[in-house]
C-alpha cells in the first residue's frame, strides 16, 4: 500500500495501491486492484497464502518417487557388472525425496548417509506404512534369494506401481562376503548400491562394534589382574578417587551400589570396610569368563587361544578365543535397541562372567557402559543407500539368526514406516500409505520366529503380510536331491527338469507355511 498525495482528504493523503492503473494494460492479473485495497483483496490474498501453506505442505510430507532407470541386458551380467553400470543418485537427492531436514542426515560420502532418530519424534503422528516381511524356507550352502526378493519387491513397488517404498535389511559381514558365499546385496538386477560400499566398510558399524566389544573383554581381564595384585584400600581410590579430598560416585557405580542392596550409601565416604571389598571386588571365575574377543575376518586360527603369556601379566595367563564381529552380543543390541538410552541400558545388562558365587557379573558392575555407548553413538543411526531403480534402502545391523535373531535393526524399520506412511489425519490405505519391507535371517523355522517372538514384541510392530521364499533348486535339494556344495558344480538333477524331486522338497515349504 502506499499513501498519496490528495488535497482533498482532511489529511492530505490517501491510501491507494501499490501499482499504477495504466500496468493492466502490460500484465495479465493485478493485486491489489489499482486505486485501493478493499476487503475483498484482502481476503483473497489470505487466501493464496492459505493455498500456499498447503500445497507446501503436502509437497513436503509425500515422498516424491523418482525412479532410476535400468537398461536390461541379455544374457544378464555379473552382479559386479551389472552394479557397475547403474550410476546411482547422489544421496543428496534420496534425502530430499524423502523429505529429510538437514540436521536428520549426515552424508558419508557421496551414495551413502547416516540418518538420526530425531525423524521418529518429527513423524509421530504419521500412520504406519503397509509392513511386509520377507523370509525362507530352509536354508541351502547357496542361499534362498531372500535379500534378492526383498530388494526386487521394494524396486516393483516403487518403480514400477509408484507406491512409496523402502526396503530394510541387515549389513554384511566380511566374513562371509570374503569367504565362499559372498555378499548380500542382493542379485542380478534387484541389488542395494552401491555394492561394494555395502558388503566392505559402509559407515563402519561393525568396526565400532569391534571396538567395544573388544574394550569389555580388555577390561574383564584387567579387572581380573587388578583384583588379584591390589588391596581393597588400593581397589576403592583407584575405582573411586578423591578429587580434592571429596570422593563421589559416578553413575555406574551407584548402579552398582544398589545392585549390592546399600541403595542409601550414596557418599563413599560413609562404606564400611566390608562394603567397600563388596563394591570393588567382582571376584570374577576366570574360568566362567563368557566374553570373547571378535574380529570381522574368518581367521580360523583365531578361533581357540592363550592370552596373558606376556611375564608382566604375572601367570594370569588363560584359554579364549575369537569369535566373528557380527556374532558379537553387542550386534544383537543394536538391532533391538529403541533408543540411545534404552541401549545404553541394554549394553549394561550385558553378562560377561560369572562370580567365583554364581552371581552374574555385568558391564555396569565392570564399569564400561558408558564408554561403550560412546563407542556406539553413530553406529544407532541406520545407513541410507538405495537399489539399482533408485528405491530407498536402510541397512543396518546384521546379527545371524543362528546364534542371536537375525534380523535388521528396530530403529531402521520404525522411521522407514514413518517416512512413508501416511500423512496425519489420513487414513492408511494402498493409496495414502507406502511399503516397508524387511528381511528375517535364514529360514522361516528360525529368523521369522525370532522376528515374531523376539522383533515385534521389543519394537510392539506388526507385520501386514509374509513373504516366503522359496526357489526351485531348493526345493529340490529338500527333496532329496544330491549335497549341494559351495564351489563346486551343480548336480544335474539342478540344472534339468527332475519333477519328482521338486514335489517331495514341497513338504518343506508346506510346514514352514504351516509353522
């Protein structure tokens, strides 16, 4: 609005609008009216501003789906060749199609991203996407093709029915992806890229939890030296040392100091002697030590050990070993953990060995929690890739289903199911919600169990329908065809039609359906 000149006003001016009449005859559409500005325009300019704020709200709460197209070739390629061919999207793009904020996400590189758990809060009063979980039948030397399927069914429904979809599945050791059975990216033309980021490195996950894991098996056993050459006197200023002539407890210890009942001995100052021999002295079984150290290589060598050889460990000398990095019980925490305090609960209640009594010794009566959870800050955060058609991918976790439950993490699902579900005040339907689909370990018999018994009951999720894998060779093999053996060629009852075989391996799939 702008104020002109009038002499015939009582205040010398008047009130008119902010272009001159004469501009209509060079624009197409005019706001406000030329000479004024009256209820109308008013109203009508509130109106485009409330316009606006929708529309940008509804730009900025739909996940824009923006396929990478494949060229197909025959025959069809290696895996290698195939992922080398396809030039992914920066991950910039993937953040923005997902409507990241920029303090959600933190890049690794150019393909790859780390994304915070903030977005769960943000989204909360989004509805859930459709979950689907993708599992097996029994497992073969050479795999069922469940990364595979899950890959291909998220890039059929993204790229192809263009519904909202976002795949989850575990991160790959180096042990297998360097050993006999290879990575797990997928297969042929349903693959997460890139590639070889996924099955080496990624954002270094697997190290971080070397690194931990590791630092509790070191402070086990320092414990255990320390207790054997040291007094009780020696054990408590070491443990709890005075700071200008004041001792105070940290967080861990008062964990402990109500662990062993004295709840209200919160100055340490004010322990008995025989509190005090409680409190530092774990008086650990060296012989019921239950942590092992890891190492994400297959190093047979490794596997059975003597630590301690060195003279200035004092003949404190004993038999361990090494087990794989994804084996290690601080993986299977970060898949079900909710949050970084309810890990940080979680990796306290860790048992590491047991008293020469019986009584469980923990990381938070070793002291290390929080070191531990330090260790593990970045590796909470689920990893964003996406497949060769450009669907979003988070990997993150890889626990096996043999020795833990085998599945991806709890905070990877949950803001996937955030990020395309539907809008608040929409219902979840085909059309308003996207897919999540996500992978369990090994067999049906086994890692969708755990995903049932283990998954949903820590995450409260439900899964909306089951995929069960099961290809032609394996039906075979479960019908009694010949040892299937990694390296070696394939028998021909494989690789011809061998009808009989294929009907007796369905008693296979028909209990894992059952089941």
């Amino acid at each position: 609005m702008n104020a002109k000149d009038d002499a015939t006003k009582k205040s010398g001016y008047r009130w008119v609008g902010d272009v001159e009449a004469e501009a209509v005859q060079r624009a197409s559409y005019m706001t406000p009216v030329p000479g004024g500005v009256g209820p109308m325009t008013v109203a009508m300019l509130l109106r485009n501003v409330v316009i606006s704020a929708k529309r940008h709200f509804d730009a900025s709460s739909r996940v824009k789906i923006v396929p990478n197209t494949l060229t197909l070739q025959e025959p069809v390629p290696s895996d290698i060749a195939i992922a080398s061919a396809q030039k992914p999207k920066p991950i910039a793009q993937v953040v923005s199609e997902l409507n990241l904020a920029h303090a959600e996400f933190e890049p690794y590189g150019k393909h790859t991203a780390k994304v915070t758990l903030d977005v769960i809060d943000r989204l909360k009063a989004n509805s859930n996407a459709h979950y689907v979980v993708v599992t097996g039948i029994s497992p073969t030397p050479l795999g069922e093709g469940k990364s595979t399927v899950t890959i291909g069914l998220t890039q059929a429904l993204y790229a192809h029915l263009k519904k909202p979809a976002f795949a989850c599945v575990r991160q790959p050791s180096q042990g297998p992806t360097f050993g006999i059975k290879g990575g797990a990216a997928g297969g042929g033309y349903s693959q997460v890229t890139p590639m070889t980021s996924m099955n080496l490195h990624l954002t270094g996950d697997i190290h971080a939890i070397t690194a931990a894991n590791n630092l509790v098996a070191a402070a086990v056993d320092a414990r255990c030296f320390h207790e054997a050459t040291q007094t009780d006197a020696q054990l408590f200023s070491r443990l709890c040392p005075a700071k200008k002539g004041v001792r105070t407890f940290s967080d861990v210890m008062l964990r402990r100091i109500r662990k062993l009942g004295i709840a209200d001995k919160t100055d340490p100052s004010t322990l008995t002697p025989e509190e005090i021999s409680q409190f530092v002295r774990l008086d650990i079984d060296r012989d019921a030590i239950m942590w092992r150290r890891v190492l994400d290589t297959n190093d047979r060598f490794l596997r059975e050990i003597t630590i301690g050889e060195a003279a200035t460990e004092r003949g404190m000398a004993r038999h361990t070993g090494f087990d794989i990095a994804v084996a290690s019980e601080i993986m299977a925490v970060l898949a079900l953990t909710t949050s970084l305090a309810d890990m940080r609960d979680r990796l306290g209640r860790m048992v590491v060995a047991l008293s020469k009594q019986g009584v469980p010794v923990t990381c938070d009566d070793i002291g290390v929690t929080g070191a531990l959870t330090v260790l593990m800050k970045d590796a909470i955060k689920p990893t964003l890739m996406q497949t060769l058609e450009g669907s979003p991918v988070f990997v993150h976790a890889g626990p096996f289903a043999n020795i833990a439950h085998g599945n991806s993490s709890i905070v990877a699902d949950r803001i996937a199911l955030k990020l395309v579900g539907a809008p608040p005040g929409e219902p979840t339907t085909p059309d308003s919600s996207g897919y999540v689909v996500t992978e369990a370990g090994f067999g049906a018999d086994i890692g969708f169990e755990k995903f049932v018994n283990i998954k949903c009951r820590a995450s409260g999720l439900v899964p909306d329908a089951a995929v069960i894998v099961a290809t032609v060779r394996a039906l075979k093999m479960h019908g009694g065809g010949p040892d299937v053996v990694p390296g070696k060629p394939l028998a021909d009852e494989y690789t011809q039609e061998n009808l009989a075989l294929l009907e007796k391996g369905f008693a296979n799939l028909r209990r894992h359906i059952e089941n």
